[in-house]
C-alpha cells in the first residue's frame, strides 16, 4: 500500500499546559514528542504523564498508560485485557484513554508490538505513557525480556513521529536507568528534586545557560520541576491530573528549610547516624562542596565541625 509523508497536523495549535507558560507543540511537528520525567519516587512523575495524557487526549490523541502498579484503572476505567483488544481499541479510537497493567518486561512486549502495529496502520496520534521507564528499558542489555522491551521503546522513540507516536516515560536518575536513545532523541525534559549531589554531574549540562545549579534542583518540593523545551528552562509547579485530584488528599506543599537555631542543628546533627558521618571521607567532602561552591573558609570550617561532632560521639 502507497504511504503519503507523515504530517502531524494534529500537532499545530496544540498545546500543554505544565504550570508554566503554555507549550505549543507547533515546533515538535516536525520531530513528534518525546517527554521524559526524572527524579526519585514520590516527585510527582507519574502525575506529570497522567496530566499530558489528559490534556492531548482532549485534543485528538489517543493515550495509552502503560501501568506497572495497576493503579490506573481505578482511575480510567478497566485495564485492555490482551494486545488483540489493544489494537482493536487504537484502530477505534472511540476511548480517549486506555490503560494497559504490564508488571514487568516481558509483560509489557506483547502489548508494545501491538502499539506500533496499530501506530504504522493507523498512523493517527497516539500518546504513550510508560511509568517506572527503568522496568522497561535499561542502561545494558539484560534478560527476562527487558531488551526486547527496551527495543520496543526505542522504536517509539526513533521512528514515532512518522507513526503519530508520542512517548512520555520517567526516569529515577539521568544516566544508568534508560537507554541512551531515549536520552538522545528526546526533546521535553523535566527535571525534580534532587538529592544526590553526585547525581549533578550528569545534569549539569542540560542547565549550562541558565544559571540553575545543584542547590536549585535540591530545593525543589513535590510538583515541581524543571521544564526544558523548545521554549527554554522554567521552573513550574505541575497542577494535578483531573483523576487524581478527585481522590488525592488535600495538603499544602512544604517548603525545604535549614535549621536556624543552634537547638535545631543539634537536632538535625543527631538524627544522622555515626557510620553515615564516619562515611564523608576527604574526597567526599571534596565532592560536596565543589557542588554546593563553598569557599575554602567554609570548607575547612566544615570538616572541622565534622571532626568535633565524630570525637564528641566516640
């Protein structure tokens, strides 16, 4: 069958709406989208893809949650009983929204071949949203199905936009969690809370000119990001996603702050346990406070207080 060049008119005049300014996704015609979330558990990712799958799904997209935890139904509706019914649904197109249970690797590929079967026939936009990206692509090649997994995601990425397939998949840290394709190709990035200063090095570049450094991405609270588009970097505060504000509980975000008093930081100071302050070796320290740029005064300062609260506990 004769194929005409791919045009994702569908992409001109949409938009998403994360908090900041409005992201049109005019300039991601060319290349479709591929978004990916980073941070550790519990930052808000997960609601990141959700919020973008509701948002296009309400503009012409069909989204598709790949659900490790079967959670989202509760949410969505039942879960696609198998990849036939998968691609039934995406020839259809008649639900905006379609949640697929896939615990692991090997679940997940029977239903991802179905994606890009429907996708290479159809050719009409389909979001994918894949939490917990880690299941399901890996930095090296390992069994139990995830490198066939990982090549399935990687197609997505590669060859979606002239198959109308955006992706959005999360990520615990930068590097050493996804393939590297997913890295290279992709084009919407959020960035959250950070605690690992080591973790900086990776990330530093995506921030080379715009003055954000480790202590900005440590001072993030749930809901925030980093947003890297087209358009730039900006900070946003991710609204929450229609379904899951309607069982979430109500609670105020807090913001981080450093003891003030000399009673707090005697507190703070014996709440960490000796072997974990045994463990800020010469080079560590080293480490951590050229991340954080303090001055030498500050350092030796430091590792002075370091010594005296280790002699105090001996």
């Amino acid at each position: 069958m004769k194929r005409t060049v791919i045009r994702r008119d569908d992409m001109l005049g949409a938009t998403l709406n994360l908090g900041g300014t409005p992201i049109t996704l005019d300039e991601y015609a060319t290349t479709g989208l591929l978004a990916v979330a980073i941070g550790p558990r519990g930052n808000g990712k997960t609601n990141a893809g959700l919020l973008m799958a509701e948002q296009l799904s309400d503009q012409g997209w069909v989204s598709v949650l790949i659900d490790p935890e079967n959670e989202l139904e509760s949410l969505y509706g039942d879960a696609i009983p198998d990849p036939d019914s998968l691609r039934d649904a995406l020839t259809r197109r008649d639900q905006p929204t379609l949640v697929v249970n896939a615990r692991d690797a090997g679940e997940f590929v029977p239903f991802g071949r179905a994606i890009l079967d429907a996708a290479d026939l159809q050719r009409k936009p389909v979001f994918v949203v894949i939490d917990e990206g880690q299941l399901f692509s890996a930095s090296r090649r390992r069994s139990n199905g995830i490198g066939e997994a990982a090549d399935i995601i990687n197609e997505f990425a590669e060859r979606g936009r002239k198959r109308a397939l955006d992706l959005f998949i999360t990520a615990l840290r930068y590097t050493g969690t996804l393939q590297r394709t997913l890295f290279a190709n992709k084009n919407l990035t959020l960035i959250g809370w950070q605690e690992d200063p080591t973790a900086w090095s990776a990330l530093a570049p995506q921030f080379k000119a715009s003055k954000i450094d480790f202590a900005d991405l440590n001072a993030l609270t749930p809901g925030e990001f980093f947003c890297l588009s087209r358009h730039g970097v900006e900070k946003v505060r991710m609204p929450m996603a229609s379904a899951l504000k309607a069982v979430a509980p109500m609670a105020k975000p807090v913001a981080k702050t450093l003891p003030a008093t000399f009673n707090q930081w005697t507190r703070a100071m014996t709440a960490i346990p000796t072997k974990r302050l045994a463990a800020l070796s010469e080079d560590v320290v080293g480490l951590l406070s050229t991340v954080a740029e303090l001055s030498p005064q500050q350092l030796l300062a430091g590792q002075a207080a370091l010594q005296d609260e280790l002699e105090g506990r001996a």
